[in-house]
C-alpha cells in the first residue's frame, strides 16, 4: 500500500478536487476493524440508486472484490487489488475494454474505490523477502470499510422505503376495491345517496400508478381514496340497510338480489278453487292474528313442520321456520321485510307457510306474497279465510268417499247422484294446449290392427264377405 498521503492519476488526467475529498473521507473515516466483503458488497447493491451506480458496475466492483483472497476486509492489512485488464474482463462476464474502464471510473467517481497508479500507469504489486507484498499499485477497496456503516444506513433507508410503497400499493388497491364494489351495491339496489358524484370522483382516482410513482404521489391518492370511501360509508349508514342486517348467524339473512318485476295479478289466476283468494277484510298490521291459532296453523300446513330442527311450539319458532323457508321460495329480503311490515310478523309467517303448502300451484311466491301484500295495503286481504280453507280442502281430503253415506244398492244410484260433484284444484299446467305430437297418427295406427287382404277386397267390390 502506497505510503503517500494523497495519490494521483497517472498521464494526463488531471487531479480533481472530488478526488481529493474522498480520499481526505477515507483517511478521516474511523476504521471499523473487519467486515465482510460480500455482506457490504450486498448493501451497495440495496442501496445503487442512492449512490449513483448502475448494475454493470456493480458487476465491475465485485469483480475486484473476487480478486481479494480474504472473506473479511480488515482495516490495516493489504486491500489493494491489481489484476489486468483482461482477468478483469473475464470474471466481469465478459465486458468490453471501453466499457471496462468506464465502469471503473463510475466506481471512483462514487468513492467506492480509490486507484493508486504506478509510476508507469500499470498495475503490479511489488514483494519483499518471503514473497511479502510491500508495495501494490491498482484499486484500493479500503473505502469498503470505512464506509461499510454508511452503506448498512443507506440500504435500511432502501429496504424501509420500499416497504412503505409495497403498503401504501396495497392500500391502494383495498380502498379501490371497497369503494367500487360499495358504489356499484347502492347503484344495484337503487339506495338513496349520492352515488353518481361519487362515482365520478372514484373514476377521477382511478387512474393507473406506473411502478416509478414518486412516494408524495401514491400517499396523496391514498389519503384522498380514504377521505372518499369515509363518505361512502357515510352515505351507506344513513340509509336502513344495516337496520335489518342482525348479527345473529342463526338468522341466515344474506342479501338476496331482487329478480326482475313479475305480475302480481296474474298468480291469482294459477291456484286453485280454493286458493287464498279472501273476502275483504281490513288487515292485521300489527303481526297478531288474533282469529287464527298456531295448531290450526300446523294442522293446515304441515309442510312447514319439516323444515324446522325441533318441534314448532310458539310462533317464534314459526316465524324463524319462515325466514328459512322464504329462501328456498326465492322470496327476496326487500318483499319479505315489506311484508312483515304491513302484514306483521306472524301473519307473513303464515303466509309463507300456506304458500309452501300450495308451492305446486303457484308459478312464483314471491310475486304472490307481494300481491297479497298490496291488497292487505288497502284491507283487502286476511289470513284466516285462507287457513280455513286449507283446512276444508285438508278435511275433505283425508275423509274416505262412503264415511258419511250409507244406502242400499236400490238407491246407491239416486243417492250417488244427488252429491254434489268435487271440483279438483286444477294445476296450470293442466291448462296449457298439449303440443301437437307428429307421432300421434303412427301410434294410432299401431293401436288398430291391420285389416286382413279379404276386407279392402270386399271393401273395393262393395260386397260382404
């Protein structure tokens, strides 16, 4: 290692007062003692852009680093390398002379290395007794060490702003999600608010971020994607869905997409005789039934009974039955909450109990349970007209045709015939036209067996057989 305070370039090129303050940097630094070459080697590289150098030189400098035979770059000991040009080359992959030598340049001109030419410009190292080198001319790496705690501060600062940006990326994309799909929610359902403003303004921040984005830039989108999604939850709190989403798991209240408007009017038309069609009566807004009883509820409709985990015993446990029950008809929340709002509670339990009795003979119950929802609204409508007659058509069901008539065989026909003639509930599809069957004619000629050759004989000459 030279003994000179400061070193010079060799030639023409001049001495620069760069030059000079890094070398005064490097003899002022506090020796650390020991470090690990490729562990500083490593922080140079988290830390390149800061320090102004690119990949190839950092290619370059780890080259020089292999050629120091040691692990451990210790302060005091030999740390001047002087391999030629072309061993250079060949461990840095290859590179060019020209670009070789610009490289290195870019490595001083950083302070990452300082060189220490020879009186003739080459490098060589000059040995004493026992094959000692007293004297060596090429790159010094002793700023490796003198600097190593400053290149471990630079990469932490690295690591720790890239980490920042990775959050700031994510929380991003989180606020950008929640705030397009909780738009496109209240637009979907129709909810009172602000929707359009704010979905403009969410298009406004919706703009792609390049991966070079400065860090001003990604926390400024950040802070105005959060002041937005706030007003979106506002404007969301201030409507009554979350007054009828409950807690309770056990309630199975999802959001139901409403499917498009039916006519209400035309399921009267597809049950039957004695369907729920009632005498106007003024309805029951207060959720009691008071002329109805839960066993008559139970014995009228007993499909319901199979649908509930224990036994139905008050109509608490009706009414959860219902709200299960009302899924599987396709009933959606909004109908069902407005009708347990204008018919009460129990009463559209009942309902909905009756239509899963009947689920046969109507097309579709949710546009059935809002049709008797509209015409309770005028007091058009009342529960228990519908489970009497359920009753009567259970009643009449389970009686056996000769239980309340006895006659002998002289008057079986004129009794038989006085009775009055059950009237079937006829299903809707009943009453569709049968397609017509291009097939009917062969299979009624299969039906009728052929004639014999006698009968179109007979039939040609106009004589019997």
């Amino acid at each position: 290692m030279s003994d000179a305070y400061f070193t010079t370039p060799f030639g023409r090129r001049p001495m620069t007062f760069g030059q000079l303050a890094r070398q005064v940097a490097v003899r002022s630094a506090p020796a650390e003692g020991q470090v690990q070459k490729w562990q500083v080697f490593r922080d140079i590289t988290e830390g390149k852009a800061r320090l102004g150098v690119s990949d190839r030189s950092l290619a370059v400098l780890h080259a020089l680093l292999s050629f120091h035979p040691e692990t451990v770059l210790t302060s005091g000991s030999d740390l001047v390398v002087f391999p030629s040009n072309r061993e250079l080359s060949l461990r840095a992959h290859g590179m060019a002379a020209a670009t070789l030598r610009r490289h290195l340049a870019a490595l001083i001109e950083a302070g990452l290395i300082i060189r220490r030419d020879s009186p003739n410009g080459k490098r060589y190292a000059r040995k004493g007794p026992g094959g000692v080198i007293e004297t060596a001319y090429g790159f010094d790496l002793s700023p490796l060490i003198s600097r190593a705690s400053e290149f471990e501060r630079i990469a932490e600062e690295v690591r720790a702003h890239r980490h920042a940006i990775r959050l700031l990326r994510e929380r991003i994309t989180l606020l950008r999600r929640d705030i397009r799909k909780l738009i496109a929610f209240a637009e979907q359902e129709k909810l009172p608010g602000p929707w359009h403003d704010l979905a403009v303004r969410f298009a406004d921040l919706s703009a792609p971020l390049p991966a070079t984005t400065p860090s001003d830039v990604l926390e400024a989108t950040a802070t105005a994607l959060q002041r937005l999604c706030q007003e979106v939850h506002k404007s969301l709190k201030e409507n009554a869905i979350f007054q009828n989403l409950s807690a309770n798991e056990s309630q199975i209240e999802r959001h139901q997409q409403t499917p498009p408007a039916e006519n209400p009017d035309s399921e009267s038309a597809q049950i039957a005789a004695t369907a729920y069609a009632s005498a106007p009566t003024s309805h029951q807004g207060n959720g009691n039934p008071s002329d109805i009883h839960l066993p008559d509820v139970l014995t009228a409709c007993p499909t319901i009974s199979s649908y509930s985990s224990t036994p139905i015993s008050s109509w608490s446990d009706l009414l959860k039955t219902a709200e299960l029950i009302r899924l599987f008809l396709g009933i959606g929340q909004h109908t069902w909450h407005e009708s347990c709002q204008i018919l009460g509670s129990r009463t559209a339990s009942v309902v909905v109990a009756a239509i899963l009795e009947r689920h046969d003979q109507i097309r579709s119950p949710r546009a059935y349970l809002h049709s008797l929802t509209t015409r309770a609204k005028t007091g058009a409508f009342s529960v228990a007209p519908m489970i009497k007659a359920l009753l009567r058509a259970r009643l009449a069901a389970t009686q056996p045709p000769n239980a309340t008539l006895k006659v002998t065989d002289n008057t079986a026909g004129e009794a038989i015939g006085s009775l009055p003639s059950p009237r079937r509930a006829e299903h809707p599809a009943e009453r569709l036209p049968m397609p017509p069957f291009p097939g009917q004619s062969r299979l009624r000629d299969l039906k009728d067996p052929p004639r014999r050759p006698e009968h179109r004989l007979f039939a040609r000459s106009g004589h019997g057989p």
